[in-house]
C-alpha cells in the first residue's frame, strides 16, 4: 500500500540516510553539463552498469575512463575483457560510437527539455533504454526522472503497487515513472531523491 511505503519512506527521510542522499544529490548537481568530455564520461558510467555490478563498474569506469576517449572499440573491448567486465564487445561497441557524439550530446543535454531529451538519449545513444537514459540525466543533475529496475519494481510489488511486467515497455516504464510521482509528491521529494532512498531500502547502500 502507497501509506505504508510513505511512512517507511518519512522514516528513512528523518534518518542518518538523509544527509547522506543529500551528498549524492548535490555530487550530481556539480557535474558541469558545459563541458563535453564530462558529459560523455558520465555516459559510459551508466553504459558499463547496466545490467552490472554497480561497484564493479564504477571500479572499471575509474581505472578505464581516460581511454574511452581514444581507443577503438577493439583496444576498448580487450580493457574491458581483461578487467573481467561482463559484456567486453556489445560494451565497447556503445563506447566508442558514443564517442563520436560528444559534441551532439552536449547539445542536446542543454537545449532539449524535460522528455524530449530523454527520447533523444533513447533513440540516438546506442545501449540507452528509458532505464539507463534516465539514470544517466539523474547522474547529471536532472531531478524529474524515474530510474526503474528489479530493483525498484521488486518495493513497488512488495507494497502491492503493480504487478512486475514480463517486459517493460515504454508505454508501462511511463505508467510505472506516474506511480513514482506521486509517491514523490506524497513524501516531498524529487523523483531522483525517491530513487535514492528506494534503493537504500533494497540494497542497503546509496550509489551512484
């Protein structure tokens, strides 16, 4: 039910997580979205993580980030495969075209708006779904978008809010991100903040 998730959602709000979700938000609001290369390293953070350890690919991000700017998809492919990434081809192959759109996603990063540029990620960055374009814009300093995964979609059955989809759609990611809105505006908080503390509550930690 939406009060119970509510009032675990206040509890968590009046908690020592609070400062600590408050941290990450403001990292996020830091990144300067004037500068390209930032912006597209930022990119390959959400590229490597989905579908992947977070801390592992955070890790892997670190030690490779430099060389994303650079290196062919083959020398990219054979990094990733030697740090023991999952998906070392399919991974690099969406790095380096990203690369050649540093220009063109900063552009649209800064003049396109609210689910315009959402779509424009989607369609135009290869390996971004709605997931993954909208944990990228969160990771950047956009508040407005729900990053929906197992995990979240796992607290939402749990308080009997829907029912896990065989395949989310974009039709139903959208129906999901409405349901995450208006537990945001019942507990006062962004969607990116929401995410924050739903993924506390899951996983016990608070990442990036």
């Amino acid at each position: 039910m939406t009060t119970n998730l509510v009032r675990h959602l206040n509890q968590l709000r009046h908690s020592d997580v609070s400062a600590r979700v408050v941290n990450r938000i403001q990292e996020f609001h830091a990144v300067p979205r004037d500068e390209p290369n930032t912006l597209f390293e930022e990119l390959c953070y959400c590229i490597l993580t989905a579908n992947f350890s977070a801390r592992r690919g955070a890790l892997i991000h670190e030690q490779l980030k430099a060389c994303f700017h650079s290196d062919p998809k083959e020398t990219l492919e054979q990094k990733l495969r030697h740090c023991g990434y999952r998906f070392p081809a399919i991974r690099a192959g969406f790095i380096a075209a990203a690369a050649t759109k540093k220009q063109t996603l900063a552009k649209a990063i800064n003049t396109l708006q609210g689910e315009e540029r959402r779509t424009w990620l989607v369609h135009n960055i290869q390996g971004l779904g709605y997931k993954e374009a909208s944990h990228y814009l969160r990771n950047i300093g956009f508040d407005d978008y729900a990053i929906i995964d197992t995990h979240i979609m796992d607290i939402l059955a749990r308080y009997r809010l829907l029912t896990p989809p065989k395949t989310l759609t974009k039709n139903r990611y959208l129906t999901i991100e409405q349901t995450l809105r208006e537990i945001a505006r019942k507990t006062r908080l962004t969607l990116a903040e929401l995410d924050l503390y739903l993924w506390y509550m899951e996983t016990g930690t608070i990442l990036k």
